[in-house]
C-alpha cells in the first residue's frame, strides 16, 4: 500500500508572465510656406496720344518713336486783340480749414504713395503720351473722364462748384478763333467782371509756364513773350501747346466743378505736364505745376513760371511774405497773394526762389530789366538759374527790382510790374514727378470760421439688436454763418449724406441743440468709434472733430465658475456667480433661476462632474424687458477627484474577480479599469470633456487575487491613483486520494526471473486529483516519489511508473512526472482507468524485488501553464 499525500503536501506554484508593450507616437514635422509679396503689374497698351500703362507700375514701351509723331504747326495768323479789363469789388476769403487739412492729408498720402512708386518707377521706358507720375496730382480729388480742352475759353469753375455771377471763375482758355489760347490759366473776380490779375491780350500768354533742363531754360519752354508777329514761334508751355508741338492735351473738371485739371506730353524733352487750379470755399486758388520724367534715364529738371500782373493796374510794387513764404502785390482795391504754403501753413511743393520787378523792354531812356525775360531773370538768380532770389526778403519788405545792373533799385508805381518763381532743378527718376505748389487769392485772406459742434453724451450705449433710431445730440453755433450741418463720420471712413442732419442756428454766434441720426448699418457689435463735425454752409468744417462713441452692447455677464463638494449648494449671491455685466441700466436688473432649464444639463450635487447653473439675467428699465441666458458652470467634486484651475479627472477604486479579468488584453483590461472606476475628466470652465486614459498599472489579466494600483489622467495630464482588488478563486487541488492500495489483500507473488507484470489498484475510483481553475487559466499536474516504497528494512526501487494513454510508462523514482493538464474549465478530474495512471510493475530482473509489505508517498504538484 501506498500513502497518499496529505493537503500540507499539496502544493502548487503560480508563474506569471508580463509582457510589456510600447506604445510610440510619431508627430510629423511642420510644414513651412514661405510667402511672398508680389507686385503685378497691370499695363494696358492705348493710342500713343493717351496715357500708357498704370504710373503706379512702370510704363510699357510704345514702339512707335515719339520723335516720328509729326505733328502739323498753326500757320494761321492771329490778330492781337486786347482784352478789356475792369475793375470790381473786393470779394471777401475766408480760410476753409478742412479742405486745407484734405489736403494736407492727400499730400501726406501721396508723399508715402510717391515713395512706393519710386521704387517701381526704376524700370520704366519712354512713352509717347502722357503719364501722371507718383504724386504730380496730390489733390485727392475726383476727376471727370470728359474733355473740357475744346471749350476752354468758355468752360469754367467757381469756390462754390454752382458759377454764380458774383462769385470769382477760372478758365483754362481765352480768346477765339486764331486768337484762341486753348491753355492758359485766367482767374477771374467774379464771372461776369472779366477782371483778372493775370495781364492778357488774346496773343501773348501773360502766365507762363517752363522748364529748366541740364541747367538751363530752353528758349522753346522758357516763359517769355510770344512774338506777335511769328504765331508760330515757340517760348512756353503754352505756346507749344497752341502750335502742336506739346502733344495729348486735355482738361478736365473735378466732380464739385471747383477746380481744373490740366495734362499734355512734351514729346521733344519726353515730358508729362500735369497742371491744376482749384479754389477753396473762401475763392483761395491752390495751384499745382507737376513735372513727370518719362525717359529712361534719371534727370535733373526743375521748372519756372512767370507772370506779367495787373492788380487792378499794371505797376505795383511787390512786397514779401516773410522769409520763404511768398509775396503780396497790393493795389487801392485788391491783394494778389502768392504763398509757398497753403492757409494750414502746410508746404505745397517745389517752388523756392522768386524775384519781381520791371518786365519793359530797353527804352529810348537806357535798359530796363525785363524781368519776364528769361535771360534776364537767369542772371538775376544770383548762380543762375540754379541760384537763388530774393525769397530771404524780410515780411513786407520789396522784393522787386527796377534795373537788373541795380538791384538795390526798386521799382516805381509807374513801372509795368511782374514776377518770376522757379523750382530748382531736382534730379527725377523715370516715372518720378516734380510737384510745385502754390496758394493764389486775389483778396486778403480773412479766415472764416468754422461752425462748433459739441456731444453730449460722448459715449451712447444700446443693445445691439435695438438700434434702430440712434441719435447724437448736442449744441451747434457759428461766429460768422447760421446755416450748416452736421457731418458724422463712421469707423468704416464713410460719412453722413450732405442732404442729412442740417441746421440753423438763425442768430450767429447762437447757440442751438442739434439732432443727428445716426445710420446702424454702418455699426458693429462693440465699441464703434464715430466723429462728429459742424460744416457751415461755406464749407468750412469744424476741426478737431468731436469723438463718439457708440457701445453696441448685449446684454450678458461673464459667469463665474463654481466648484462645491458633492452635498454642497451654489451660492445664489449675484457677486459670486456673475462678473462684468453688460447691460444699460446696472441697477435696474434681475438674476434669477431659469426654470425651463436650456442647458439641459441640472446641478446635481450627489454625483461628482460638471453641471450647468441656468440663470436669466433681466434689464426691467427697458420695456419690454430686456432677457439673457446665463449658463453658470458648477462643478461637483469629492475625495475621488483631482483638480487644477482649469481641468479635473476622478475615478474611484473597484472590486473585480480573477474571472473578470483573465483572457483580457491589455487594451481591454484598460477600458476595464475606467469603467469600473467611472473615471472621466472635465475643464472646469466649460465642462468640455478631458478624455481619460490610464497612464499605467499592475494589473495583468493573469494577476491573482490582491490589491493593486491604476494611474489616471486626462487629455491635460491632470493624474489620480487608485486601488483595484482582486478576490476570486486561485488554482488549486481541492481533492486527492489518500491511498492507492496494490495487488491482492492476501499478498502477490514474486514473479520469476523474467516475469514482468502490473499490479491493478484495488480501488480505482478513488485514484482521482480534482482541480478547481477559478482563473480558467492553463495548469500542469505532477506526481512525484516524495517517499519511495520501503517495508523498513528494504527499499523497492523501479516500481511505481506512470502509464499514460499511449501506455508509455515513465519512472517515477527518477522524478517530477506530468499526470495531467487543462485549461478553461472552472473544475476538472484528474482520473485514469485500470490500466494506466500510477502502477505498480513487477519485474523479475529488478533485483530490489524483496517479501514483504511495502508502503510509499506520492506528492502532487499543481502549477499554471501557457
């Protein structure tokens, strides 16, 4: 007999195997672009008399030789006729200061325009007609496409853009027929006087226009007479432009018919002339003569203008301005003014030196300066042409001369009096112009004065959604005027309609209340800044602006986040759950509850997470009332939970069994741990969700029972550890067989020498290891000779052997042996049948083979397999 092991025999062994996988993410590396600025250039190819291509970009070559353009000279034979000239009244000027500031504004644009298109202007070619270089119209005024060159004898502008009869004009023409000079530039007193200060006869151009070029003027573009008796002879701008020889003339009127735009190309020195004149409201002329290079080449061109005057007679003496600032020609009944700069002291160009004096020929008496004529005045210009003149004369001292040998000799009222200015040479790159201003009134300047606005209140609030009917509203008075408006500008730079928010103050110098509408297409939600400016019926705007501001608004508050452990209650203090209100009437207001609950989403301070605290905020001054919706976040938090100030993550610890575990894959027992712990996390402003993940653990699907650990976190890598137990049932025997008994009860013989034979259990229904595999994970049963069979004095060796169903035999007595083996089932027997399982063989050659009754132990061993 065989004894079999007791259960402090029993053993088995666990083997665990962890295999631990990687995860690599791979970010792909950012793109650069690299973006650049392009500059296209759009040129279109026009008739050789029309401006080519766009100044802003360069001009494009015209293949037809500007030298090959012939053009037929005017024979015709013109009869010198001179023109009446009467005296008027003197009309007053006043200083319109926001047309001083336009332009001030346009110059300053234009001097920044002027410098982007330097740089474009250095690949130009010649062109055969006129081009407009960067800045020669610094204006900023619209111009009409029609043509007035036609009827430049008749056409006309006026201060007021309506040419009544009392109000002064300019014409760009005078006289009929062969006589007719289709440029020069006539400025009236008023339309119907004919009074001008500007001498005419109908044949010689008495405000002329020239060039100074590679240091000199042309005698073709000088500024001097035009011989009566050769109409065909060439000595100005003009001139040239009444023979043909300056090519692509047109004029045109600004849009308010306030002023003229002059434009011709001089195809012989590859020129563009660009000449403008245009009056203000008070009828000061702002004059521009603009030069605009058109070869290939850099040059160095400057530019003169002379003018034999008639300030109500012919001889007046000239008087300066001030250093640099211009000179006055005074009469008995009218001021010429001609200022360097414009009424806002802002400079207007390229004119720097002038002279005046005596324009009369050599007489029977000795010589007299001819101050108009070119190579007279060229050596007066102390370094010629490129010198100076007496422009450093002190304020009201004479800047006029009477003999060019004496300049310290002035000239008498009897003389015939006129004056030269110039701009010095300056070097233009192809494309670049060379701009020369000058501010011409024939009256003293007395500025009016511009209309004052007040507004009250300087900042309107409103709700976005009700603007209809917004008004600005204030005070209104005018020294000197009654009639105006009121001009509101918006942040989109678009103003109120003429026709708008007009008023009359009746009495000047009183004060009225005004009311302006205020156009809510032009608002956006937010600050919108507006300015609010007087316009008198002259024109003259009021300057600063006043600043409004409209405060579209809606009404809201920011919601302060709460955060209250789970069982706690939000606070129903307006401080702590809103800030920032915006809403028109701050003490005329509600918070309360919002029952209809919008969010959907209640506080529930059971459970931990993220809830919505729905509030209805009520402006109760506005009828009818004024409702918005104010979502408070609540956050419910308890020991589970890990917050920072802007996200959290909870989970709980958990129970699980070994049976709940086992087979699982490492993603699977993952998604196990969150949702056994319910974790999830949150950002705590919005609720937005913090998707959760476990960063690790020690748990495995193969663990047995025990404590183990979970780290948590969210999408920030905010982290909570928790505890997960394991209970269930381990792997192990539950049954054995106490005894295995062998052979007969009254003894087996020996065998003989060569017997072999085996023993059968007396018993073989109790010859069974039951196992239980609560786990349901793989096992491995071995059996071993813990003590072999002995009667005391002898020991059996080679007897007991495993048979396994292939009837292999195995010797226990040389070890551990596998019996038996499973996987998944929860319990299973370990049995044999007769003939296998544990035996007893006989052998007759085992010489161990003594009488006698023999007794062993057996011990099972019960291990995990794969």
């Amino acid at each position: 007999m065989m004894k079999g092991n007791n259960s402090s025999k029993k053993r088995w062994v666990s083997t665990v195997l962890m295999t631990g996988i990687i995860l690599a993410g791979m970010v792909p590396a950012g793109t650069v672009v690299n973006a650049v600025s392009r500059d296209d250039s759009t040129v279109s190819t026009q008739e050789s008399s029309q401006v080519v291509g766009n100044p802003k970009s360069g001009f494009e070559k015209i293949t037809t030789d500007a030298d090959a353009q012939k053009v037929k000279e005017d024979s015709s034979i013109v009869t010198d006729k001179e023109t009446t000239v009467t005296e008027d009244k003197a009309v007053s000027t006043v200083k319109d200061e926001d047309t001083s500031k336009a332009k001030d504004d346009s110059k300053t644009n234009n001097d920044k325009k002027m410098e982007t298109d330097k740089s474009k202007a250095k690949t130009a070619v010649p062109t055969a007609g006129y081009v407009e270089g960067a800045g020669a119209d610094p204006t900023g005024e619209t111009w009409e496409s029609k043509d007035y060159s036609a009827d430049s004898s008749t056409e006309y502008v006026s201060p007021s853009g309506k040419g009544a009869d009392s109000e002064a004009a300019l014409y760009f023409g005078n006289g009929t027929g062969n006589s007719r000079q289709p440029f020069q530039p006539m400025a009236l007193t008023s339309k119907t006087s004919g009074s001008t200060w500007t001498f005419m006869n109908g044949v010689n151009p008495k405000r002329s226009y020239g060039i100074i070029i590679k240091d000199a003027i042309p005698t073709d573009r000088g500024y001097g007479y035009l011989s009566a008796s050769d109409l065909t002879a060439v000595s100005t701008i003009e001139s040239a432009v009444k023979v043909g020889k300056i090519i692509d003339y047109k004029l045109q009127k600004n849009t308010s018919h306030t002023g003229f735009k002059a434009t011709m190309y001089d195809p012989a020195y590859k020129l563009s002339y660009t000449f403008i004149e245009i009056y203000d409201p008070d009828g000061g002329l702002s004059s521009y003569f603009s030069i605009t290079n058109n070869d290939t080449a850099s040059r160095a061109i400057g530019a003169v203008q002379g003018v034999d005057t008639l300030v109500d007679t012919d001889a007046v003496p000239v008087l300066s301005l001030g250093e640099d600032a211009g000179f006055k020609m005074v009469s008995g009944k009218h001021t010429l003014n001609f200022r360097l700069n414009d009424p806002d002291g802002n400079r207007m160009g390229g004119w720097t030196n002038y002279s005046a004096g005596n324009i009369d020929v050599k007489g029977s008496t000795g010589f007299y300066n001819r101050i108009y004529d070119p190579t007279s005045i060229g050596g007066y210009f102390k370094g010629g042409v490129s010198g100076a003149g007496m422009e450093k004369t002190k304020k009201d001292g004479k800047i006029d001369i009477f003999d060019i040998s004496k300049p310290s000799l002035t000239l008498a009222d009897t003389d015939d009096s006129g004056f030269v200015i110039k701009a010095s040479p300056k070097n233009l790159a192809p494309g670049e112009a060379l701009v020369n201003g000058s501010y011409l009134t024939y009256n003293e300047v007395f500025p009016g004065e511009a209309p004052v606005a007040t507004a009250t209140p300087s900042t309107i609030n409103a709700y976005a959604d009700l603007v209809t009917g917004l008004k600005i509203t204030g005070t209104v008075k005018d020294k000197d005027s009654t009639k105006g408006r009121i001009k509101i500008t918006y942040p989109d730079k678009s103003t109120s309609a003429t026709t708008e928010n007009a008023y009359d103050t009746v009495i000047p110098n009183t004060s009225i209340p005004y009311s302006a509408n205020i156009d809510s297409t032009k608002l956006k939600p937010g600050l919108n800044e507006l300015t609010v400016t007087a316009i008198d019926d002259k024109k003259h705007e009021q300057d600063p602006a006043v600043k409004v501001t409209v405060n579209l608004i809606t009404l809201g508050a920011t919601p302060i986040t709460q955060n209250i452990k789970v069982g706690g209650t939000v606070s129903t203090v307006e401080k702590d759950l809103i800030s920032d209100i915006k809403i028109l009437n701050s003490t005329g207001h509600t918070l309360k509850p919002d029952t209809s609950n919008p969010s959907k989403n209640p506080v529930n301070t059971g459970k931990v997470g993220h809830y919505i605290h729905d509030m209805l905020l009520t402006d109760v001054l506005i009828v009818p009332n004024k409702v918005a919706k104010i979502a408070i976040p609540v956050n419910v938090t308890d020991s589970d939970t890990i917050t920072d100030k802007d996200s959290a993550v909870y989970a709980h610890k958990f129970d699980t069994k070994t049976t709940d575990i086992a087979k699982l894959s490492d993603a699977e027992l993952k998604a196990l741990i969150l949702s056994k712990s319910e974790a999830k996390g949150w950002i705590l402003e919005t609720g937005a969700n913090s998707a959760v993940s476990v960063k690790s653990t020690t748990l495995l699907a193969t663990s047995p029972a025990g404590t183990y650990k979970a780290t948590i976190k969210n999408a920030v890598d905010k982290e909570i550890t928790i505890d997960i137990t394991v209970t269930g049932g381990d792997l192990k025997i539950t049954s054995a067989p106490d005894t295995m008994n062998y052979g007969a009860t009254a003894g087996v013989m020996l065998p003989y020498s060569t017997e072999n034979f085996n023993l059968q259990r007396q018993d073989n229904n109790k010859a069974k290891v039951s196992i239980a595999n609560a786990g349901q994970q793989g096992w491995k049963l071995s059996a071993s000779v813990s003590k072999p069979l002995t009667n005391g004095t002898n020991t059996l060796k080679g007897v007991l052997k495993y048979v396994d169903t292939g009837n292999v035999a195995t010797d226990l007595d040389s070890g551990s042996v596998v019996v038996g083996s499973g996987k998944t089932a929860p319990t299973q027997d370990v049995t044999w049948d007769a003939k296998q399982g544990i035996i007893a063989n006989l052998n007759g050659n085992n010489t161990s083979l003594k009488a006698g009754k023999y007794a062993g132990e057996i011990t099972w061993t019960l291990t995990d397999a794969p």
